[in-house]
C-alpha cells in the first residue's frame, strides 16, 4: 500500500494528525507481513488491505489517542496486550509510544510466533511476547488492553486482575458489551466515558480505572 494512502486511511484515527513517516514506515512493513501470513496463519477474518488499515491499525492508534486524552499515559511505563492475535492494539500503540514496555500475552503457538517475527522485522525494543493464557502471565502492567476475544465474560476479570494498582484497564468493544463489561467489575473501578471509533457503527473504547487511581 503506498504511504500517501495509508496516510489518508489513518488521519481519522489520529485527531485529524498526520502520521509520521517513521510510523507509516513501521506500519507498512507491519501490513505487508500481516498479509502474507494470513495466506497460511488465519491471524484475522478481514483479508482487505484497506479494511486492516481501518479496522486493526486504526481502532489501535485510536485507542492509543483515548489512552493519552484520559491521561492514563501519564505516569504508565508497561503495557499488556491480552489475547494479542495479531498484534492488536498492543503493537501499534507501542509504534505510537515507544517508550512503553509492552507485553504481548497469545495463547496460541502460531500467532505468538508471528509476534515474534513482526517484533524483529521491525526491530523493537522493550516488546515482550508471552506464549500463554493471561492467567500464567505472572506479572502487572500500568496499562492492560482487550479486544475482540472469545469467552469475553472470563477474559475481562483476568484481564482487570494484571492491572497494577493505579493502572488503567482499556477495552476496544462493540457498545452493546458495556453494560456486560460494567456488570463484571461493579464496585473496584471508575469508568470514564466510551469513546466511539471513528467510521465504525457501534466500536468503542472504554477505560476504566481502579476506584481511588488518579
């Protein structure tokens, strides 16, 4: 995909901002390889190039846009990204923030591989990627993200359980889940208003805080 449209597909997603173009660089190379093994590693449904750009990479940097407006990047120097798949929003938050400390937590051989490879391919530091389920994850992180994973009624409180004590907890959802999502932590965190996706019908981002964080 040429840089000046991948450029033009982002710009929503990014407050109207331009992308630099060390990240459409980084976003380019992220493409090419998500397309080429997608042809054998069913790493997403969406096969379109410009439909990954807007539905993956988009939604992603959109979030991270959320994460900085809420001010939950202030003070956060990890991130995790539960049931990562292929990257997703994990990676191209961390091509937004580089200085985050990102794990990549996949329970699933061949798309932790693919991590991986995306990882050294476009030679970043501080990425971690787990080979697991979250619950062998031994660890915290400042920021914890979620996204379109099965079984979401037991993937959120595991997910909220990696959350270190002033940390956020964000959630990329379709809106109908919210009431689901708030029903499964009541009473522990203070959510902020959802924040709807750009182009998109019903996704949101949704984070929420730990009663009594900053």
């Amino acid at each position: 995909m040429e840089r000046s449209r991948l450029a033009e597909l982002l710009r929503p997603f990014l407050a109207g901002a331009e992308a630099s173009p060390q990240l459409l660089d980084q976003l380019q190379a992220y493409l090419g390889l998500l397309l080429r093994w997608n042809t054998r590693v069913n790493l997403t449904a969406v096969r379109d190039p410009e439909q990954i750009v807007t539905r993956h990479f988009g939604e992603s940097l959109f979030a991270a846009k959320v994460l900085a407006q809420r001010s939950a990047v202030e003070h956060a120097n990890t991130l995790a990204d539960v049931g990562s798949g292929a990257g997703f929003p994990g990676l191209p938050i961390k091509l937004l923030m580089p200085e985050l400390v990102l794990t990549l937590i996949e329970s699933r051989n061949k798309k932790a591989t693919f991590l991986r490879e995306v990882v050294r391919e476009l030679a970043l530091e501080g990425v971690t990627v787990f080979r697991g389920r979250a619950e062998e994850w031994n660890g915290t992180a400042d920021i914890v993200t979620l996204r379109a994973v099965e079984q979401f009624e037991r993937a959120l409180p595991v997910a909220a359980g990696l959350v270190s004590g002033c940390g956020s907890l964000c959630l990329l959802i379709g809106e109908a889940q919210l009431p689901q999502a708030r029903q499964l932590l009541p009473s522990a965190w203070t959510w902020a208003d959802p924040v709807a996706v750009p182009n998109s019908a019903s996704r949101i981002v949704a984070i929420a805080k730990r009663a009594g964080a900053g």
